[in-house]
C-alpha cells in the first residue's frame, strides 16, 4: 500500500486494515519466535511492521498496549521462566579432518603429561542433530526440564518436556543418586518428520524446513498439547548435576542411563587409538542415510572419568570431548557484490553478496571472504559464479570460483585504500593479512561496533539494547558514546521526541529498556574491562587482568606506567599468563590516550565496577594468591596445573619477583627457586601445593 493511499483512508477501513495487519504481523511473530521457522523474509516483515506503524500515527487510536509495535526490541514475551543451570551446559570444540583429531588427542596427553603416542580410551557416539535439554531428577522424579539457553541460564520447559514419552517421569533402577540431571538432546525421527510434514500441509500450514526446526519449535510452545501432538524423541548422553556419582567411566555412565530408562544413541563403540576413531568415524558417515534420525557427526569423549576430572573446561567446552563434523555441505550461487564491513578495531572484512541459495537446510545470502589476500588467492570477482560450503554454525565460506561461468567483461576486485564509512586511509601493515580503517573514534562504523561490543553478552550484556537499536540510536544522535546509554533516560525526560513516542515504540516498551539499563550499573571488574574493547584483550584475558590488577583504578595506574618498557609495571604486565608484548602494546596504547581515561572517567560517574572477578572460586586457600610453578612437576603437566590454580581463584606468573606468594618447585628447579629463596617467598613441593588446594 503506497503512502498517499494510507492517508486518504477513512477511519473504517483503516481499523479494518489494522485488525488485518495486527493478526498477520502476530502470526509471523509466532512462526518465528516459538516455530522457529520463519513463513516470510525479513523484508516483506519490515514492511508489514513498517505500514502498522505508519496507520498508527496516522490513527494513534488504534494503538493498544498489545500492538505489535509496542514490543520492538525484543522478541515478544514468550511466557516462559528463566532457569539458571546448576552446573553451565557446555558445547564442544570441533575438528574437521584426521589431522585435527589427531591434533587433539595429541593435545589432550600433552595435558595430561602422557607421551604423544599413549593410547588413551575414547567413547564414540553420533552426534545428534536435535536441541540440548537438561533434565533435573530429585529422588528419582523429574522436577525439571530446561533448554540450554546460553549455556549459564535456559528456559523452563517441564510442562513439555512432561509429554516426551522417552523421557521418564520416574526413573528406573536401583542406586538412584538424591539428586541427578541427565543432558541430552531431545529431536524428531525422519519418518516422524516426514509425516508431520504432511499433516501439516493438510492443515494448510507451512511446513518446517528440517527435523531440528520442528523439534526446536515443538518444544518452545506455550501449549503443551501442541507438543503432546509432535513425535519428540530423546537420546541422554552426559551429566549436569549429580550428588553421588554414577560410574566411573563414560561407558558406566551410558550403561546406568540405559537402566534408567534413557535411549542411547548408537552405534557407538571404545576406541582405542586416532585411527580406531577415524575407522568409526567412516563407517558412520557411511551408514548415515540409513539411520533413523539427523546427525551432524561423531562425539568423542574420553572414557575414564577421573581423567575427564582432570583435563576439566577451557571457555565453555570441556578438553575432554571434541565433536568431529561431516565434510560441510555445499552449493553453486552467483556473486551479486563484494561490500567491505569495518569491524570495531577497524579491520576491512570483505563479504560476498550471494543470490540466496539454500544449504543444508538453510538460506544462505551471505559469505565471508575473510581479506584481500583471500580474494587474490581465489581470484574472487563481482558477478562470479562460486561454490559455497558451510559448516555447522561456522560462517558460509567460498570454496572456489567457476572460472569457466565468468562474465566476458569481469574485473578484478580492486580492494580499497579508503575505509568506505569515513573515508580515512586504510592501512596494511607489514607482515599483517588484515587493512585497518586508521578513522579511530572519527569512524562511524567503528564507533557503532565499538558501541554494539559494549552492550554484548560478555560486556554490559543489556537485555533490549541489541545491535539494531544500537545502529538506530547512533544515527538519531541518541547514543554516540558508552557514556549515552547511561544518561539516555535523563535525556530522554528533557527530549521533545521521546522514545515512547517514536516509530515501534511505546511506554512500555520504553520504560523496559531503561530498567534495562538500570539494572546494569553495577559490572563485574573483568567484564568493565572486556567491555572497553580494547584489542586483543578477550574474555580470557580480561579476567587476569582483573585478578592481577584487582581495581580498575590499579589497572590503569599500572599500565600507564607500563607505557614505560623501563618500568617494572611493563615486566609485571609481561608476567602475566598469556599476555606478551603485542598485547601489552595494545593495552598501554589504549591507557595512554587521554579521549580513552576521559571516557572511563566519565563512565564511572554513571556505574559502579565492582572489583571481583566473575566465575571464580573465591575464598579458596589460594584466592588472589600469585604462584610460579618451577621444574618439572610428577603429578600433572605444567598447563593442569595452572588451568586448576586459575580456576581456585589463583593467579599464574611466569617469573619470581617480591608479590609472589607461592613459588611451586618440581624437579630440577633452578634459577626461579633460588630467586625465590633470595627474596623470602614462601616454596613449595607439589605435594604441599595439591595438600594445599584440597585443604
Ligand atoms: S556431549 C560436556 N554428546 O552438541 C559435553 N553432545 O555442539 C556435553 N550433542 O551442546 C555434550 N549429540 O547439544 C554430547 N552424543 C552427544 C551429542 C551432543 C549432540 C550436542 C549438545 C552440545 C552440542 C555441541
């Protein structure tokens, strides 16, 4: 409907185009956020959207606090409670070929501190393509069903889960712990889905785009009769919480889930060596068209519990599991432009334009082509007809170009020498594969992403402050600084075009976002520092700085003074676990622009930053503590050992100096234990260490 139409409308037929667009706009709503499967694209939905809220400020009448508009920001409520997960609910790392599986056991024995070649047990089993679901038992009786949400915390989804016929309400067997949460994952059979596809169109409804979608979408209802009606399965193949322990191998494990009445997924086997596993692996990519259900490739864990104790968690994948993908599916597609996105730190990503192609079950319109020397290499060119793969939830990559299908009158991609937002000079450095925008704080690009990383789930993690409305903001002028978000609603009050009253907003949605807001003036230390964007400087790596520098007024003091390579804050900063001198150069670089102290100093006037660091144990023996370890150690490997002092609160340094407290000495101990005897810092034996870690 064009514009001019929209406004000569009379009052009766436009509350009947309101009525009409109100209920499609929900039932696309619907499909998407509780179906998980989509019935329109994405613009013929802003379109929609887009004609609601002009009728409504044509005819602010009609606007009711259940508008579709009056919730923009984030997905409509979908009714269900938050659950926070007793113990995370982990992902895995991946490999693709023979050569990173044999990398990884390689990795996992190094750990441990076997020999490259020891031959250690894994558990191999397929890898399901459904969703992951934790289920809490308490005496024996399911209490609790939960998604897997972002891993920390999940959606309650008992009612639901209540109707899965393969999941007990009670368990089975004898030797039932008080208290035990079974992880797997709940999904839809071929031939179930094959079925429910048909009854679906009979009923005149879309159908769904694969088994996972409708397994997701079946067990995200509000109804539980509507789940009742969908052919859910499960497979249970790990642990959450437990309060005494089921076995003490994976294949125990699997076994007393079978007793209590939980399907194993199969075939599955012991393996023995990398090339057992990759024989599993062939013949289980080759049976995979005749199984009964979706997989996506091969998990491997190992199989003696104790050791999986032992090699414990990196981020958020265990070092004991790897999950092994099938080769990435594949599609031929045309390049309908090359456009550059400039990243937050200014790097110059080029990303193909696809005409949309599905792959794997999936639309894919987009493709990245990582930089120029990737474009080179390939010889990538607009209007090319390429082969593109993807891999799981790794972004669409092109594979190669079809030389023979290129335009006569094709050009090589010229990459820029300009950031195409602001114009400042790109720059390659030497010996670097990425182009830097050099527009720093001038560069909108910049400047939004920098805004969109502030407001991340590892960041400030605002609820309704997500990436578009942070574009949308910026442009209006609202939000140009981390400072703005903070003092929006201050300036909102003063505003003659507040919030509430602009396009897709409302009170209620207005005043969510400022609770929002509220509700996260108070952050963690490590999470203040993450949030900074500075380069190079992660999750991981905000975390030690946190624990060394333990305030954020230490930090900074500290690194400005480390902007003197002279100075002993420079090798204290050197001294920490993974930090060297190309991060430290980036970490000083951020401290010694005044624009940057001015932003932190403005900042802290508006939240607080509390100075503990998030996800570590405090109050253990060895909380804040600094230790080196030194000489080699009987009992585990150098990297056990500090991943397991990291995790007690413990902080690892490479080098003795007067703020070690502990310097652990193995064999052979040289030059550090007798630095530490020099400076009266207290010296451990391994067998002292782990006595003290346990007391
Ligand atoms: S074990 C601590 N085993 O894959 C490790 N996961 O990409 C727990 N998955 O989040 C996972 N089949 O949802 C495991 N046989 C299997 C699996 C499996 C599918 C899923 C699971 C996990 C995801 C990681």
């Amino acid at each position: 409907m064009s514009e001019t139409a929209l406004f000569n409308m009379d009052m009766e037929d436009a509350k009947a185009r309101h009525t009409k667009l109100v209920k499609e706009i929900r039932k696309h709503d619907a499909a998407y956020y509780q179906e998980d499967n989509p019935t329109v694209s994405d613009a013929e939905y802003d379109s929609l959207r887009q004609e609601l809220e002009k009728l409504e400020a044509e005819f602010p009448e009609f606007v009711t606090p259940d508008s579709p508009t009056q919730n923009v920001g984030s997905e409509p409520s979908k009714g269900f409670q938050k659950v926070t997960h007793a113990v995370p609910m982990l992902s895995l790392s991946n490999v693709f070929s023979e050569e990173d599986l044999e990398e990884f056991c390689g990795r996992v024995n190094r750990f441990l501190g076997y020999p490259e070649d020891k031959k250690l047990e894994y558990v191999c089993e397929p890898k399901i393509d459904g969703l992951s679901c934790s289920l809490r038992y308490e005496k024996g009786q399911l209490v609790l069903g939960a998604t897997r949400g972002d891993g920390a915390t999940g959606e309650d989804i008992t009612h639901n889960v209540l109707t899965i016929s393969d999941i007990p309400q009670n368990l089975k067997g004898t030797h039932i712990p008080e208290i035990l949460e079974v992880r797997g994952e709940i999904y839809i059979a071929r031939h179930d889905f094959e079925r429910l596809n048909k009854s679906q169109v009979a009923n005149g409804k879309p159908p769904f785009a694969n088994p996972r979608n409708a397994a997701a979408g079946s067990v995200r209802q509000l109804d539980s009769s509507i789940t009742k009606e969908r052919p859910l399965r499960f497979f249970g193949y790990a642990l959450g919480e437990f309060s005494a322990p089921l076995a003490d191998t994976q294949q125990g494990i699997r076994a007393r889930l079978q007793e209590f009445g939980f399907e194993q997924a199969e075939p599955s086997t012991v393996a023995k060596t990398p090339g057992d596993m990759m024989a599993y692996y062939k013949q289980v990519e080759e049976a995979r068209p005749e199984l009964s259900y979706d997989i996506d490739g091969i998990v491997y864990k190992i199989n003696d519990i104790e050791l999986q104790e032992r090699l414990g968690f990196v981020s958020r994948a265990p070092r004991w599991a790897t999950a092994h993908k099938f080769p990435a599916e594949k599609a031929i597609t045309k390049i309908n432009a090359i456009d550059i996105q400039v990243g937050r730190t200014g790097a110059l990503t080029p990303v193909a334009r696809l005409e949309p192609v599905t792959v794997g079950g999936v639309v894919v319109s987009n493709a990245t082509l990582h930089n120029q020397d990737e474009i080179e290499r390939k010889n990538i060119r607009e209007g090319d007809t390429v082969e593109i793969q993807r891999a799981g939830d790794v972004i669409p990559q092109v594979v190669r170009v079809l030389e023979e299908k290129r335009p006569k009158d094709s050009q090589p991609y010229d990459f820029p020498e300009h950031c195409p937002i602001c114009d400042s000079i790109a720059i390659r450095e030497e010996g670097e594969a990425v182009t830097r925008c050099t527009g720093g704080l001038y560069c909108e690009a910049q400047a939004k992403e920098r805004l969109k990383h502030f407001v991340s789930k590892g960041a400030f993690d605002i609820d309704g402050l997500g990436a578009k409305i942070i574009e949308q903001f910026y442009e209006e002028g609202l939000v140009k600084t981390p400072v703005d978000i903070f003092t929006l609603q201050a300036n909102d009050k003063k505003s003659l075009t507040p919030i509430r009253k602009k396009e897709g907003w409302g009170d209620v949605s207005a005043k969510n976002l400022f609770e929002a807001i509220d509700n996260k003036r108070e952050i963690s230390l490590n999470r203040f520092i993450y949030a900074l964007g500075i380069r190079q400087v992660g999750e991981a790596t905000a975390k030690r700085l946190a624990a060394t520098y333990t305030s954020f007024q230490g930090l900074k003091e500290a690194m400005i003074k480390a902007g003197d390579v002279e100075d002993e804050a420079y090798a204290e900063l050197l001294n920490i676990e993974d930090i060297g001198p190309a991060v430290a150069k980036d970490l000083t670089g951020f401290f010694a622009e005044n624009h940057n102290l001015d932003l932190v100093e403005r900042l802290t006037q508006e939240i607080r930053v509390d100075n503990h660091v998030q996800d570590v144990k405090q109050n253990t023996p060895v909380s804040a503590k600094t230790v080196v370890f030194t000489g080699s150690l009987e009992k585990m490997t150098r990297a056990e050992a500090k991943a397991r002092a990291e995790s007690l609160g413990a902080k690892v340094a490479g080098s003795v100096s007067k703020k070690t407290d502990y310097v652990v000495a193995g064999a052979d101990a040289g030059s550090k234990l007798a630095k530490a005897k020099d400076l009266g810092v207290d010296v451990l034996t391994e067998e002292e260490w782990l006595a003290l870690i346990s007391s």
